[in-house]
C-alpha cells in the first residue's frame, strides 16, 4: 500500500468502522434494535420484485417520487411543508455529507464544527480536501452561542456542521443557535438531524427555519427512526436552489431503483414505526436514570443512545463489558463510553453487567 501512488494525506490511515462483533447485546453503532415488521418485509418483498423486473433500465434519476414521500413525512413529523424539489435523497446521510462538502467545501476552503462530535466529519472533510476546524463545546457538551459565534468570525468557513442531537452526547441544540449561527456564517450551516425523531417533547426541529434561512440544510437519514440502516437511505431539506447544487455534484443515478422502492415502502409504514420510536425514547429515559442510579453522569439526551461516564480507563470498562457479551463504544471525549437504546430486555442486562462491573464482580 505504501509504495502506491495515493494521496499524501491518505497514506497509513486505516478505513474507519466500530467493530463489527458477533457478540449477544450490540450497542454500539445507534441502530434500532427493532427489526422492520413482517407486513412491512412483505411489502417490501413485492416492490423489490417490481423494481427488480425493470433493472435494466436507470432508475429515476431524480428520485421524485421517493422525494414526494418524503416531503409528506416531514410534514407529518414536524409540521413544516416543503415541495418534493425541496428535498434531496442518498446512500445514507454520510453521501448527503459528502455532497454538501463537494458542493459548498473543497480546496482552500473550511468546515467547522462543535468537538466533540460525529467522527466522520473530519472524514468527510479530508476526502473533499476541505480544512476541518473546531470550537470546543462546554464542559456539559452544549455549545455556546458566544463561543460559536466567535469561532465563525475566526474561522470564516464555508460550511458549518452541527449535529443536533449531537453524536455521541445526545444533546440537541436550541433553535435560538441555530438561527444566529445562520445569520453569523458566511457560507452554509447544516443541521444533522440523524436522531430527530427521538428528541423529547419541546425540542422543535430546525426544518421550522427552512423558510427564514436561505443557506441552511436539515439533513435526516433512515437508518435510525426507521430501522432502516441496511437500506442506505438518507435524505436533506433546503432551498430549491440548495438542491439543485448538490444534484449538480451527485453521481447520476446514485440510488438504486431497489433503495428507492424499499424506503417507499418504510415510509408508507411510518406509523407502525413511530410506536417503536415512542418505546425507544422510555426504555432511553429509563436507561439514563439507571446508569446515573450507579453514580455515572449522563447528559440529558435526545436521541437513541446515552453518553456515560467519566471512568479512569474506559478501555477497561470496555473490555469487562464485552466479557459479559455486551458490546458498546469507545467513542467521544476521554474516559467516556456510548451505549445505544436496545429491546428493555438488551437495556436491562447491559445495566446489570455493568452493575457487576463496577462491582468487580464475576
Ligand atoms: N449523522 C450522525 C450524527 C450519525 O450519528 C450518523 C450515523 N451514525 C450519520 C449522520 C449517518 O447516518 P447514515 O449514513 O446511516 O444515514
């Protein structure tokens, strides 16, 4: 690999990924433990075999009908209507990201974000050749309004990334900072609401602001809310103009007409899905409460995992965890660890096993 011809920043660097373990409870990659719903395989079944009796033709290029029905959804979820050519969709909101960047990023330009945050943004950015740069959040992992502003000022990026609920803390942000973020950058601000549907009741979304902020992107995905990680599906609210940038840098045909009809048919069984939701934001409150009971901290959070700590040696925590098959993630600031929201079943044995681990016991 070494004697290869590739970029000098890429040289050495390993690809990125969390362990994929065969292990009894995985909680560590924020997927949704419920697995889709027979009548919903079976829908998706027949429109696979559908899509799959046409895959000698492109599929829709545009994906309009797939954007249709999203545009729908989110005017069901959060009240705010936009047209079909006011949202975009791709493999996942790690492709959206990627757009973004090589729409509004690239050589001799900045993306800024809030630490600590999503790991794959610095990814996104070293791909696009993009500059990252950071602001540090508080000591509670919120981000303040005066602290942010200073680092646009000092920055001057083209593109700012908040995800709101932050990955790995679970803390959203206010529409307040968002607002004045948007009015205070230059270029483009993109709120990464990949865990939207699990914030608590009161946080609205930032798509309420779509209408007085011309340079703002929402970005949503449908691996979490939907259980629907496998599928690859994640999509982006914006301006019309927004979106005809980001059509200019896509691949053509980069969703598959298979991606486009099963994620049609999730989003014709939202209903169904949103009760599993309702589950995972209790068994999350639950959770939360367990593990400040065992005299962890635990920011309040609003999405479908909990950030808790601070241990000494988180790897050790880690390791004891994994012994008693329960697999979590070493992730976030120093001495922290993750957990992702499972089955109240999955939920209660990992808080035993870690109840036993600060024990010391067997
Ligand atoms: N944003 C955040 C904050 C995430 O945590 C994740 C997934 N871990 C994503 C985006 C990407 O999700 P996907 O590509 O599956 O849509």
């Amino acid at each position: 690999m070494t004697d290869l011809p590739i970029r000098e920043e890429l040289r050495g660097i390993q690809p990125y990924g969390a362990p994929q373990l065969d292990v009894p409870i995985r909680l560590n990659v924020n997927e949704n433990p419920y697995p889709p719903s027979e009548a919903l395989a079976a829908d998706a079944a027949k429109a696979v075999a559908d899509a799959v009796a046409g895959l000698n033709r492109y599929p829709d290029r545009e994906a309009l009908d797939l954007r249709a029905d999203l545009a729908t959804y989110l005017a069901g979820e959060s009240g705010v209507d936009l047209t079909p050519e006011q949202v975009w969709a791709a493999n996942g909101s790690n492709e959206i990201m990627l757009q973004i960047l090589q729409a509004f990023g690239g050589p001799g330009r900045r993306v800024l974000s809030f630490a600590p945050t999503y790991s794959m943004y610095p990814e996104y950015a070293r791909n696009t050749a993009t500059e990252w740069v950071t602001a540090p959040r508080r000591e509670d992992f919120t981000v303040d309004v005066d602290d942010a502003l200073a680092a646009v000022v000092e920055h001057r990026p083209s593109v700012v990334f908040v995800a709101s609920p932050n990955n790995p803390t679970g803390t959203a942000v206010s529409l307040d900072l968002v607002r004045a973020l948007h009015d205070a950058s230059p270029g483009m601000l993109v709120v990464d609401e990949a865990y939207a549907e699990f914030r608590r009741a009161g946080t609205p979304s930032a798509l309420s602001l779509l209408a007085e902020c011309p340079r703002l992107i929402v970005t949503r995905t449908m691996s979490k809310a939907f259980a629907f990680a496998g599928a690859r599906v994640g999509y982006a609210a914006a301006s019309t103009e927004v979106v005809d940038v980001l059509r200019v840098v896509r691949l053509p045909y980069h969703l598959s007409a298979v991606t486009q009809a099963v994620a049609r048919v999730a989003l014709a069984h939202a209903a169904e899905l949103q009760e599993r939701v309702e589950q995972l934001r209790s068994t999350r409150d639950e959770l939360a409460e367990s593990l400040r009971s065992l005299g962890l901290q635990v920011p309040d959070s609003d999405a479908n995992f909990v950030l808790f700590g601070p241990f000494d040696d988180r790897h050790a925590i880690f390791r004891a965890l994994l012994e008693h098959g329960v697999l979590v993630r070493e992730t976030g600031p120093e001495g922290w660890l993750r957990a992702c929201v499972g089955t109240p079943e999955e939920t209660e044995t990992f808080v035993r096993a870690l109840r036993k681990v600060l024990a010391r016991e067997p």
